[in-house]
C-alpha cells in the first residue's frame, strides 16, 4: 500500500488525521474565574460560616460528577483515553480505571 501524498505540501496524511474543532479560547478565561469564585467562596466559609461547609464539601462531589460528564462527552465525541490522559498528566489506563465504568 502507497501512503498518499497531501497536495497542500503539508507531511500529514488528513485521511487519517482525526477532525477535531479547534479549541475554544475562553474555557482558560471561564476556568480561572472558577477558581477565583472557589477561593473566594472559601474565604467566607473560612471568615465564621461554619454551617456553608457542608454545603462547600457538596460541591467535591458536584465537582466530581461534572468531570465524568465531561470525560463521558469526551469519549461520545471520539477522543482516546490516551488523548484524554495526557492533559491530566495520568496513563490512559489510569483515565480508563478512573472514569471507564458503565454510566450511570
């Protein structure tokens, strides 16, 4: 079998190139300012708001919840778990243990 020769002059073969949207640049902006509202949210627990806490612990589970969506959609949209690992800086079968279980 001859490999094909891009005509753009580029050396990737596009037939085998997967086709993913570009990446969206406000997903940095959105998550910074998540963290932003976490600190600050634990700032007034920590000020005396003892009775927040439970509702602050609340959100390690919603948080948790969220990434298996996103992984799940990850997934659905034909990204690897080889793909999804590497921005984690985890193994692929470390992602596939964590996240690879039947949804719920």
């Amino acid at each position: 079998m001859t490999p094909t020769t891009p005509t753009n002059g580029s050396p990737v073969n596009t037939a085998l190139t997967p086709k993913r949207p570009r990446r969206v640049v406000e997903n940095d902006e959105y998550a910074a300012f998540i963290r932003r509202v976490i600190r600050a949210y634990a700032r007034r627990v920590a000020s005396g708001d003892i009775e927040a806490l439970a509702d602050m612990t609340a959100l390690a589970s919603d948080l948790d919840t969220a990434i298996t969506q996103a992984v799940t959609g990850l997934r659905t949209f034909g990204y690897s778990w080889a793909e999804i690992a590497r921005p984690l800086g985890i193994s692929r079968q470390a992602a596939q243990q964590r996240w690879g279980g039947e949804p719920a």
